[in-house]
C-alpha cells in the first residue's frame, strides 16, 4: 500500500531526527486523574493510611517515651546499691511493644499497596487499549508506534513506582513530620521554634534543587518516548538499512536521540540524587545546633516550657528532642526524594491520559446490518437471528430512506443522476426501514483530502453495479487506496457522497459497514497464534470445518497441510516462516471465512512472483464470485478480466471502460498497458 495514498503527506504527530519531542509540564488535572484510578481501591487505601498513622504515632511515642524512659527510669538508679530493676524491664518492654506495632504496620501497608497498585495498573492498561482501538486510522498514521508501546512499558511502570512506593512513602513522611512537630510542641515551644526556623532555610534550598530535577525528569519520559519509537521503526526496517548501508547514519541518528535521553536522564538523577545527601548533612547541622543550644539551656537551668508544662530542660528532654529531630528531618529529605519519583510518574501519565484524552473515530450512523429471510420474490424480507446468507441493511425506527432521496435531489449533473438511480435500483421493504445489501456502491461529487486544505481526491463520481469486478489503476499517488480507505471510512470526506445500496455510508454504523466489506492488503499481518486462529481472525465464531473450507476456496489448504503441524502450526514474528504468497494466500482465507458481500484488494498481488501470483489470483477469482469488488493493481494483466476499469491521475478520473475499450480508446490505459509509459 502506498503511503502517499493512505497518509497524510505531513504527520504533525511524528518525531523526526532532530526534532526534539513536547516537553510541557504535566497535564492539568494528572494527579487528580491518577487519585481517581487508587480510589477505586478505597477500603484498601483506608487500611493503608491507618498502618501508616499507626507506624508514625510508634516512632513520635517512642521518641517521647525515651523522656520517661531516662528521666524516671535510668537516672533515679545511678548510684544505688540494690536498684529494682523491673520498673525498667517493664517500661523497655513497652517501648518494645511500640516498636512493634510500627514494624507490624509498615510490613502491612507495604503488603496491602502491592494489590493497589497493580489494579490500578491493570485497569489503566485496560482502558487505555480499551480507548486505542477506538482511535481512528488518522491517529495511527500520525504518531509512531514506538511512541505508543512506551506509554504502555516505561510510563506505566514510572506511575507504577509512584503508586508503590512515592505516594505511600510521602504519606507516611508528611505523617511523620507533623507528629514529630507536635511531639516536640510537647517537650519544648521554643525548640521546636528553633527547628522550624532552620526548616525555612532548609526548604529554600530544596526548592531550588527539587524544581530542577523535576524539569529534567519531565524531559527524560518524552525522550524516552522518542528512543523507543526510533527502535521501533529501526527494528522494523532492518533490511532496507542494511540493503542501502543506512548502519552507520541510522547509529548515528540513534546516538543522537540516546545522547539527549542520557543528557536528561542524567540532570535528573544527578539532582535527585543529591537530594537526601542535602538534607542528610544540613540535619547533622541541625543535630549539632540543637545539642548546644539545648545542652547550654539544660546546664545553665534556664527554663523551659511545653505543651505538657513548665520546667527545666532536662537530660531526657533533650536527648527525645535530638531523636525527635532526626524524625522531622530525615522525613523531609524522603519527600523531597520521592517528590522527583512523582514528577516522573506524572509526565508519564501526562503521556498515558493524552492517549486516552484523544478524540475517538466518530460514527453518527444509525443504519445496521442484518440477516434476513428474502422470499422467492426477491423483494420481500424478514429480519432474522438466523445465518441465511442474505443481508439487509435496517434503518432505525422513523427512516423510511428519504433522507438519502432528498440528499440525492440537491446534487447536480451526472452525480444527482448517479444518486438517484441508486435510490431506484435499491431493493427495499415495503415500510423503506430494510433494504438488501446488493453492494450497489456508487460516489457522487467526492472530494477528499487527508489534510482538508490539499485535496487527494477531486470530484469524483462512479458507480459500481452489484457483483462487478471495480478494478482501480494509476500511478503512485494518484489517490486508489484512498478511494477505498473511504468506503469504509477509514476517513470521512469532506464533500459529496458516497452511497452503499442506495444509503449514505455516513448513515451506516462503521461496525455494520465494515462486516460488509472484506479487505485483502497488500502488506499481509498475521498475528501471533495457530495458522487456524489466523483464519479465524476474519470470523471468530467459524468452526474449523468453515476455515478448513474457506482455505480450499482460495487455494490454501494444500500448503497448510504440508506444514509440521498443519492448521495448528503456531506462526511468530508476523508468519515470517512462511513465504510472502503463503502469508497472502491466510489473508484471503481469512477475508474468505467471513464470506462478505463485497470486496478490496488493494495490491493483493504486487510483491508476489509471477507462478505464485498465478495461485493467488485463482484463490482470489474463487472469493470473488457473486461479490461486487474493488481491485488496485499495478499489474495491469490482473485487471484485464474486470467489468470496469478506471484509470486515476492526480485525483481524478480520467478514463473508464472495460479492457477492450480502453485499449480501442489508445488513451493513457493502452499507454500504461503496453508499456509506453511507466505506471510510477
């Protein structure tokens, strides 16, 4: 399939060498999102953020207790002969009941999370994929899938350790703060006053450093994002670099990308990293300060006063003071920590939510596909649950089908006459709401252009009868696979109309159209699984014996069977075990299995040899009968059998006729025919 035919001739949504990927701060309302995926899980948080109060009420009362501890147990036994050793024992082995009431609760926060963490996880994925196959074509063509694959690896796994570990451990260290504030408030007013005037400093210099890392970690996840779609694509064309030579500028390229991935990731680490040495050293500063200032304060006898009272600084004040000190501070230094973790974890769901933010392929049909029961009239139609092999597309409840009538009459020329005699051709109930899907497809003043200001095609108008052979042929460009790419619009047009057995395709619901439609491609994609699966894929409710016979109809079968296991030999890596007019041969079968009342084959044949075209094409004659369908064909000797050949240029037709014709006509046909000039 050609790109110029199918894209966009500019891909604003792709990253080229050089060009460096967005790099804004996270989305607006990224955390508030993220919180919403965790609150799923609410009862789980509820026990999660009780453990962690639980763990940080153990360590402020085990800093307090250390008070009591030496005040009314330690000190009143220095100096006598025969102390009574089991006040101490006692008050020890509460203080060792509190240390484990906090280990218990750390263990078991740390437990509970794991589930939250990869539900929440699980549910993002599944959304995410959930919104992609939603997305239309357009977004596929514009953004390169090495980009999207990050989203669901490197940045799921970011939002996956902020979840774990960054969230809960800020929780827990903010926790911590306030309690070892208030267990100080309790000891000492103006101690604590101290402490929280060196925090002021403190935060100044950690905001610089923090707001600095944050930044870089932002750029990393976009690079990130950017080297793995470069692998992606490079991986992918590895025989065209190695064919051209391309090593050596295709390393250099990716050294470049990797250079400014290293360069971010390594501004980022560098100031994450020094984060915690930072606040480690100056609350050694702090320590010492505040072992002067208290021990200068305890010997002097100047008084002290607290939230619990009046007094003197005494020796185990002081001492549940510097601990109490070492538990606001090392805090502190564990959010600003994990604050870089959660600046990454947020430019990665920043990624993720853009995705699911896109906007979804539109459909604004009502018009749906069904069986029915057609009498030996020809005419008369019941719908039915049953498989009868007769379709019929049903209008929803009030659509007798005059609005395609009215739509028809406003056109003007050969496309309001085209339209028209679509409208009298249809085969409809009596009520209009069920017409039979005869496959009629007729354009009618088309044009179309994947960017709205540089048409591809250019008013268009052709028909197509029920059970014709369409064959579409021009040079590269000339717009072919667009014209199929917008019956069963993969893209919308812009103007005119495009009528499927008398009904506007924008009135069709794109599922119910798309079931109509069998699409052979010529870039085959197999999928990972048995070559049965592979069948299947075109109608996943086909027993075996339907797949076995739709391989028999396009000539598949013999070869399958000559494969080590048969139909249930597993194919990986795209079928590359097999040859490319194997690979082509599954696909028609699998259009085969789903038995579609029209056809496209878009280059089916083009990268085939000529003995295994010949194969092919009696597969395809096979599948074609009684089906109206569309050909693309640089071969012009596949075409030669078809009811109508139209010959593009440019966007527009310029020729239409049978083979015959064409050639009597000497025009551009016979010219590309017998070689006078090159279809390229």
């Amino acid at each position: 399939m050609s790109k110029s035919e199918t894209q966009p001739a500019t891909k604003p949504g792709k990253n080229f060498a050089g060009r460096k990927p967005g790099m804004g701060k996270p989305a607006p309302g990224t955390t508030k999102r993220i919180f919403g995926y965790i609150m799923q899980y609410r009862w789980r948080v509820v026990a999660i953020v009780a453990c962690i109060l639980v763990g940080a009420a153990a360590q402020a009362g085990s800093a307090l207790f250390l008070q009591s501890l030496i005040d009314s147990y330690i000190l009143p036994m220095v100096g006598v002969a025969n102390p009574d050793w089991s006040p101490l024992i006692r008050a020890l082995t509460l203080m060792g009941c509190l240390y484990a009431a906090g280990i218990v609760a750390g263990w078991a926060w740390q437990w509970i999370i794991v589930t939250v963490e990869q539900g929440v996880l699980k549910k993002i994925r599944d959304d995410m994929f959930a919104h992609q196959q939603r997305l239309p074509i357009r977004y596929f063509d514009t953004n390169e899938h090495g980009d999207i694959m990050s989203r669901y690896t490197n940045d799921t796994d970011t939002l996956r350790q902020a979840i774990s570990q960054s969230f809960p451990q800020m929780f827990s260290s903010m926790i911590s703060v306030v309690a070892a504030v208030v267990s100080m408030l309790w000891l000492s007013v103006p101690i604590t006053v101290f402490v929280l005037l060196f925090t002021v400093l403190l935060f100044f210099v950690m905001r610089k450093v923090v707001s600095r890392a944050g930044r870089y970690f932002v750029k990393q996840q976009h690079w990130l994002g950017d080297v793995n779609a470069f692998v992606e694509e490079s991986v992918n064309g590895q025989k065209v670099i190695k064919v051209f030579n391309h090593e050596e500028t295709t390393q250099k390229t990716f050294d470049e990308k990797n250079e400014e991935l290293f360069q971010a990731s390594a501004e980022a680490n560098t100031w994450g990293n020094v984060t915690m040495p930072i606040v480690g050293n100056m609350g050694y500063v702090l320590y010492i300060l505040l072992a002067i200032v208290g021990g200068a304060m305890a010997l002097s006898g100047v008084g002290n006063f607290g939230l619990s009272g009046f007094g003197t600084l005494t020796l185990g004040t002081l001492v549940s003071l510097l601990t109490l000190s070492r538990s606001y501070i090392n805090p502190i230094g564990q959010v600003s920590m994990q604050f870089n973790m959660v600046m990454m974890a947020l430019a990665g769901a920043s990624r993720i939510f853009a995705l699911m933010d896109e906007p979804v392929e539109s459909d604004g049909g009502t018009v749906t596909l069904v069986n029915v029961e057609l009498a030996s009239d020809g005419r008369t139609m019941t719908e039915t649950d049953r498989v009868t092999g007769h379709w019929a597309w049903k209008r929803e409840a009030g659509d007798d089908g005059t609005r395609s009538l009215k739509a028809a009459e406003k056109l003007k020329g050969s496309a309001r006459e085209v339209a028209l005699k679509a409208k009298e051709q249809a085969v409809s109930s009596p009520d209009g709401r069920l017409t039979l899907l005869r496959g009629d497809v007729r354009f009618t003043n088309v044009t179309f252009g994947y960017d709205p200001a540089k048409p591809v095609l250019h008013d268009i108008t052709w028909f197509a009868k029920p059970g014709q052979k369409i064959a579409l042929v021009g040079a590269t460009g000339a717009g072919k696979t667009t014209v199929t790419n917008l019956i069963n619009r993969f893209y919308d047009i812009q103007e005119g109309q495009i009528l499927y057995d008398g009904i506007s395709v924008a009135n069709i619901r794109k599922p119910d159209l798309r079931r109509s439609l069998g699409v052979v491609l010529q870039d085959v994609n197999l999928f990972t699984g048995t070559v049965m699966d592979n069948i299947r894929y075109g109608k996943l409710d086909a027993t075996d014996e339907e797949c076995i016979e739709a391989a028999k109809l396009v000539n598949a079968d013999g070869f399958i069977r000559m494969l080590p296991d048969g139909y249930q030999t597993v194919l990986e890596g795209d079928g590359s075990g097999l040859s490319q007019g194997q690979r082509q041969l599954i696909s028609i079968a699998r259009a085969a299995v789903a038995d579609p009342p029209a056809l496209i084959l878009d280059e089916a044949t083009s990268s085939i040899d000529t003995r295994t075209e010949e194969v092919v094409q009696a597969g395809m004659d096979a599948l074609m009968k009684g089906r109206t369908v569309f050909v693309i064909a640089h071969r012009l000797s596949t075409v030669r059998n078809s009811d109508v050949i139209m010959v593009l240029d440019h966007g527009r037709i310029i020729e239409r006729g049978s083979h015959d014709e064409l050639i009597a006509q000497k025009g551009e046909y016979y010219q590309l025919y017998t070689g006078a000039v090159e279809l390229e």
